[in-house]
C-alpha cells in the first residue's frame, strides 16, 4: 500500500472514484484532505454499573444526541462520538486513516480510540471517537477541520459491507 498525495488524490476526485462532499479545495494538503466536525455530537451517558461489551453490544444504548449548535465542554478523561460533516466515497482499492490534526492533538484531543481505518468501497460519513488526554477541558466546535484522511492505495480490491456501511448520521 502506497500512501497517495496531492496529486493523485485531485486525480482521482476528477475522476470521481473518490467523492467527498462537501468539499473545499483548500481541504486538499500534502498528502491528506482535511474533513470538519459535524452539527451533533454522542456523549457517552453515566450508568449504574459496567457496560457489559458482548457482540451485540450497541453504543447507542449508552449514548444520547447532542446538538453541537453551542460548543461542548468536553471535560478531561472524557470521550464523545462525532461524525464528519463530509460524506465519503472511496473505490474498491482505496482505504484510508482517519488521523488528528497536531494543532488539537497538541492540546490534548485524540480524534479516535481505535477505529481509524476508513475500509475501501464506503459511502458514508466517518463517526470520530474524541477523547480529551489533557488535565484541561476543551471546548468543542461544529464546523471545525477536526481531522485529516490519509488514503492508499489497496492491493486487491474490497468493499466495506458491515454494520457501519450506510452511516449518514450518529
């Protein structure tokens, strides 16, 4: 695998085999295109006891929506989901990483847990495991180039059909 810059990225956004909308060109860096924080946010809820991780296990049932609508205080040791305002669209023989912007990770944000990899073949927008190292709070912003997609090129070809496929929304 082959990590793909500027060049063949616009390449292949011309093309129209990878898709991300919306899209500004000045996303566009070295070898990364920068993808912003959406409108609404996951916050993890508080709960009685443990949170039993078995296979059937869904986030959502320990989670509430949140409107990103005034910025969030995400306090330290503290984790949220996000999701891209960005939808994403990668062929067969593209994947991708999703990686924090130094600026914020400087200042103590983690963009992901770990589920970075984006699979080849998605058509969706990117849910972002944030977590808050730092002994400071931090203050969350919609609208904000929070993370960066790092793509290669795939050996082989493959198609992302699990859970997550159709992701549109948290």
């Amino acid at each position: 695998m082959a990590v793909l810059t500027r060049e063949a990225i616009r390449s292949e956004l011309d093309a129209g085999r990878i898709c991300i909308e919306p899209f500004e060109d000045d996303q566009l860096g070295a070898a990364s295109i920068d993808l912003t924080l959406g409108d609404e946010i996951r916050v993890i809820e508080g709960s009685a006891g443990p949170i039993d991780l078995v296979a059937d296990s869904d986030y959502r049932e320990h989670t509430r929506k949140q409107s990103l609508s005034t910025p969030f205080v995400l306090e330290p040791g503290s984790t949220i989901h996000g999701i891209t305002r960005e939808r994403i669209r990668l062929p067969a023989d593209v994947c991708g990483f999703l990686e924090g912007r130094s600026r914020f990770a400087r200042l103590g944000l983690m963009i992901h847990v770990t589920s970075a990899f984006v699979q080849p073949g998605v058509d969706n927008r990117q849910v972002l495991e944030m977590s808050n190292v730092s002994g400071q709070s931090l203050r969350i912003h919609a609208g904000v180039r929070i993370c960066q997609l790092v793509l290669m090129r795939t050996e082989g070809e493959a198609v992302y059909s699990g859970r997550f496929a159709d992701q549109q929304k948290l």
